[in-house]
C-alpha cells in the first residue's frame, strides 16, 4: 500500500509545474504586466494548499476584476485602517473641551475651524477632527458585532429549521415572522428600551436582534433548497452521517446567499445603530465619541452650523456605501451561474 | 438464495385532500450475486421510486411503503432511520442519474470519497484517502491522487460519473443499484460506463439492480428482465428471450420503437400510441389496454395477473402478442 503512494504521488510532480506555466501563460495575454505578478504569485500560494479550484477561489478571481468591489473594499479598507491608527492621528483627546471658551450660549456660537482644530470644535468645545476620527472605531465595533452576533443566531435558527424541518421548522419559522412583523427600527428601540442602562453593548443588542430573523429565514430557506438536492440525496444514499449531511454537505452550499447578505447588513447596521444613537438610545456617556451620537447631538444645530451633522453624516453615508458595493459584488461573483 | 428479496413492495404516496397515488404496486423480484437484474420503464412506471424505498430514501412524510425488501435475508424496509444510515453505502451502493449535481460542489471529490471510507471501515483519515486514490485508479480515472483535490467541476462529465461510482464501490457494497447510470453522458461515454460497471459486477461478485429507459442499456447489461408499467411489473424474462420473443404488448411496443441498423431503409418506427395519460387504474382492468393494440374487452373489465408462461417467463396480460409473430433478430 505505501509503495503504491509513493508511486502516485510521483506521478503528479512533473504535472503541478505544467499547471502553473498555463495560469501564468492566460495572464499574459489578458492582463498587464503588474497584475500578472500578482496572479502568479496567488496560483503558486494557491496551489500549494489545495490543487482543486473551489468556490471561494473561483469568487475571487472574479471579484478582482469588479470595479464595484474594488471601491468598495477600498472604502472599507479605508475606514477600517483609520479606524486602527486614528489613536495616533488624533491630535488631541476627543473628550476634553479643549475649546471651551469659544463656545456661548448667548449668540449660539461654536469653535470655527482654527489652527490645531481644522474642523472647530462641537457645541461642547470638544475638537470635531478627533472626534470624528476616534468615532470610527466605535461605529466599525457595533456595526462589525451586531452583525456578527445577528449572524450567529440567524445561523443557529436556520440551520435548526432547514436541517430538521417537521415540527422544529415551523416553531423557530412563526417565531421569526413575529420579529419580522415588527418595523425593524421600532423593533430595536423597543430591545434597547429594554435595558436600564443605555451604552454601546444595547445598541450591539437591539440591531443584532433585528438581523436575527433575517439571516435565519435566508437561511433556512437555502438550507431546504440543499435539502431536497441531488447530492444530499447521494450522500444520504451513501449513508453519510446526519451531522456531516448537515454541516459539510448542505451549510457550505447554503452560505452564498448569507454571506452576501452579511456584508449588505454590515452597512445596514451601521445606519441602525446612528439611528438608535441619533434617537439618545446609545451610551448616555458622550465622552467616547460615536458618529450616530455625533449626529444625534448635532440636530439642534441643523440650521445655523451644519457642519456638525454634515462631517459624521458623511462618514456614515460613505462606510455604509463601501459595504454595500462589497455585497453587490460578491453577490455576483457567488453566482454560480456565471462559476466557470 | 437471493442476495436481496423484494415482495410484494409497494409505495403509495398520500395526500390532502387529493387521492393517493399509487407509485408502485406488489412488485416481487430476487437479485442473485454476480447478477444484473433490469428494472425497465417509462417515465413514472415507478422504476426509481421502487430503488428508492429500498434504500429507505423515500420522504417519511405522505408515503406509504409496504411489504418487503429482504437483504442478505434480512428486512430492510423496517429498520430505524439510524440503522439504515449504518447499512446505507456499507452494504447497498447506489449511483445516481446526473453525475454533476450528484456531486457535492464544494468539497473535493477525495473528501467525498474518503468520508464514506472513513464512516463505514473505520479507517483513519489518511489511509481512507490512499483508499480513495486506489478507488479512482480503479475506476479509470488517470492520475488520482491529485484529481482527489479537485472539485466536480473540474472533471468532465465520465470522471464525475466514474468518481460517484467509486463512491458507491467504497465499502465494496454486495448490492449496487444503478439508476439510469448513462442518462446524462453521451453514447461513446456511455459505453465506457457500462463496461465498468459490468467488469466491477463480474470481478467482485455484486449484484447490480440496472434502472433504465434504454433497451440498449438493458441489451448490454442485464440478466434478467423486469419490465414495469404503472408501477406493476408485466413482463420478466432473461434478457436473450426478451428480446427474441417480446410477449408482452407493451414490452413489444417499446422494442418496434427503437431504431435498429437492419430495418428497411425509410421504414418508420412505430411508436406506442397515447401516452401514460391515458391509463386506467389496476383495480378497473388492464392499465396498459386503452394504449393496447391487442386489448381484448376482458382487459377493460379485470386485470390479468402475473403469470408463468409455458417458456417459463413471467407476464401479465390477457392477450400476449404471439410468440411466433415477432420478426427474427439477430441477437448479439
């Protein structure tokens, strides 16, 4: 038997160069030069790991050609990479009024921009550049964990009710169309007035609990799709053990459609958690800055200084825009219609 | 003794408000080692739901399966879903009709192949995927140890079929159902096929339950002959007297249908009038009689039994086509 290996396993030395020289070879003649080096240097990364081109590969090969995706990522990229060394970009602690003094009540005047401060200070004398630099971090967390714990518990639902149908399908189904029936937006104010204290960890609640039935009903409904298919009925025919049906055979084709959807609500959690933030429902303590709180804070001053609302605003408007060309483009590159 | 008895096996399918549907009724039939029994019919005869109620994939919801299917003398139609999920690929193999979504998408054929190795042999991971290998190999597929990385879409239609072959031939199975193997490949792919599995059959022993539409299929591959309509079985018979002497109208009907290499030039073929729509149940006569060319009146009014002819077939018809009748054919 070892003998025998050892024979097959020469037998595809001489093939895997062959491989490469005609994956780098298509590149040539279709992409640039620069791009080549990069492809070449994925096939050989690739094909070290696996020799087969999965669905995850095949998507991405397509995705790096995607204009959309590339903008889209790159705004992500962006925010999250600010988002990281905006401690050290900050020129100054978002939570001490540093300008104080240029703010009266009187003639409703807040810190223009100045030396030092080149977005002037909010209606606090708080520095508006660091605070909005700082801010994204905190929007990235709530938007990144409520959508993380909406998918877990999405997933558990689905996979309960897609994998097991009967009895438990309909039970874990009628509870999701109640959450369902509710607006999301009233839904979440109602879980965050749930808790006695409010802060960022009832805003991951409230906008979690809103994802929750929707990444479970997609699921759910993929997950039955995989069900009644040909090669779930092989392996069963195979006799595959159920756990192995479920997780190996049915959720890894059922994932597509949900992982788009993942990346679609990341954006969608962000807008939620401004609003829940915007309507006072987030942290009652302001010192950590947060976009929805920064425009939530910055209504009373619509008129007269809108640049408060217009900077965190425009952050959330373009991060929430950045997710969504990223779903759009995965969306297509998952398609397996167009898989080649 | 039969390696796997099937009596009286029937399935019905029951619905709300609806009538039930009888999918397949009192089949009875023996499958013997190193044998290939055909299960012949058209669309809806209840060809491959007859295979499935073997191998205990029928839905449990709204199906009725009754009577029984005895492998190895053992009853197979009630044991437990657990146990059937311990028996299912060990001791019943079964390769299925459309190779590319019979195949899981997402994970390499060599972990497919090597799970089944690893669930019912108890191998360890790395030796049930030399075993894979040696399985591939097997069944023709060149250079396997590295087709086992690779994704169903990346074999050509014969390979996919070839690999889901030697998942069904894993744990060396005593019994092999094939269903509709060939359908989804083209004719020269087809024969490849066929040769393998007719070579796996004589070299192993196992017994091979051939479902099909194609009597080319069944020329090439069968022992014995089971010929089904509505869900009964009209005619069984060794493959040579089949096809020499077809008595049965139907079975009759379906050879004039072919087109055959040593008929007259611009002859055409004769096909079997109306269509399945057209039947009447059992329980009013003869369900073939209102398509029959042959129907007498009694073949509306009660429905004939299976009977033993003096040739030592198996038919079920009032009025069988005369045995000297039929032209003469060459046999291969």
């Amino acid at each position: 038997m070892g003998r025998s290996e050892t024979s097959g396993a020469g037998d595809t030395t001489p093939v895997a160069p062959t491989r490469q020289e005609s994956s780098s070879e298509g590149s040539r003649t279709v992409l640039g030069t620069k791009r080549r080096e990069r492809i070449d240097g994925l096939a050989e990364s690739g094909g070290d790991t696996a020799a087969g081109v999965s669905l995850a590969a095949s998507a991405w090969r397509r995705l790096r050609r995607s204009p959309t995706f590339l903008v889209g990522a790159g705004i992500i990229c962006a925010f999250v990479l600010l988002a990281l060394v905006s401690p050290l970009l900050a020129q100054h602690d978002p939570a001490l009024r540093l300008l104080e003094e240029q703010v009266s009540r009187a003639d409703n005047s807040i810190p223009p921009p100045q030396p030092g401060f080149p977005l002037g200070g909010d209606q606090y004398g708080r520095p508006l550049l660091s605070r909005l630099l700082l801010g994204s971090q905190q929007t990235l967390l709530v938007a990144l964990l409520a959508t993380v714990i909406g998918l877990g518990g999405g997933l558990t639902l689905g996979i309960l009710a897609g994998a097991f149908g009967g009895w438990v399908d309909t039970l874990v189904m009628r509870v999701v169309d109640v959450l369902l029936s509710v607006p999301s937006l009233l839904l979440a104010v109602s879980i965050g007035a749930l808790f006695q204290q409010q802060s960022q960890f009832t805003v991951i609640i409230a906008v979690a609990t809103v994802q929750i039935p929707i990444f479970g009903r997609l699921l759910r409904g993929t997950m039955l799709a995989q069900r009644a298919s040909d090669h779930v009925l092989a392996a069963r025919a195979l006799g595959v053990r159920q756990r192995s049906i479920v997780f190996r055979h049915m959720l890894p084709n059922a994932l597509g459609p949900v992982i788009v959807q993942a990346t679609l609500m990341l954006a969608v959690a962000i807008i939620d958690a401004a609003a829940l933030s915007f309507l006072g429902l987030g942290a009652a303590d302001t010192s950590t800055p947060e976009w929805g709180q920064m425009l939530g804070s910055a209504q009373n001053f619509f008129d007269t200084h809108p640049h408060l609302a217009f900077w965190p605003a425009g952050c959330i408007i373009v991060v929430a825009l950045g997710f969504t060309l990223v779903g759009e483009s995965l969306r297509d590159a998952l398609d397996p219609k167009k898989r080649r | 003794m039969a390696l796997l008895e099937v009596r009286d096996l029937s399935v019905r399918f029951v619905r709300r408000h609806e009538p039930t549907v009888s999918a397949v009724d009192g089949i009875s039939f023996d499958v013997h080692p190193g044998s290939t029994v055909g299960l012949v019919g058209e669309s809806g005869c209840g060809k491959s739901v007859t295979s499935l109620a073997i191998m205990g994939l029928l839905p449990q919801r709204g199906t009725e399966v009754s009577g029984s299917a005895k492998l190895a003398g053992s009853e197979l139609l009630r044991l437990s879903r657990r146990e059937f999920d311990r028996r299912r690929g060990k001791e019943i193999g079964m390769v299925f009709q459309d190779p590319l979504t019979s195949l899981n998408p997402v994970v390499p054929i060599g972990v497919q192949i090597s799970e089944v190795i690893e669930r019912h042999r108890g191998l360890s991971r790395r030796d049930a995927k030399r075993e894979a290998a040696r399985l591939l190999d097997r069944v023709g597929i060149p250079d396997p140890t590295r087709r086992l990385g690779e994704y169903s879409h990346q074999l050509s239609g014969g390979m996919r079929q070839r690999a889901l072959i030697a998942m069904a031939l894993a744990c060396e199975p005593r019994l092999l159902i094939a269903d509709e193997p060939t359908t989804a490949l083209d004719v020269t792919i087809q024969a490849q096929i066929l040769s393998l599995l007719r070579e796996l059959v004589a070299e192993t022993d196992t017994a091979l339950i051939m479902i099909t539409h194609d009597l080319g299929v069944v020329a090439g591959m069968c022992d014995e002959v089971n010929v089904l309509y509505a869900g009964r079985i009209v005619e069984r018979a060794q493959r040579h007297e089949l096809f020499s002497r077809p008595r049965h109208p139907y079975t009759a009907g379906l050879m004039a249908s072919v087109p055959r290499l040593d008929s007259p030039r611009g002859q055409r073929l004769a096909p079997i009038d109306g269509s399945v729509a057209d039947n009447i149940p059992w329980e009013r006569g003869c369900a073939f009689s209102p398509r029959c060319g042959n129907a007498l009146a009694v073949c509306g009014q009660r429905a004939p039994e299976l009977e033993t002819t003096d040739a030592g077939e198996q038919l079920r018809c009032h009025n069988p086509v005369d045995a000297t009748e039929t032209v003469e054919r060459a046999d291969d």
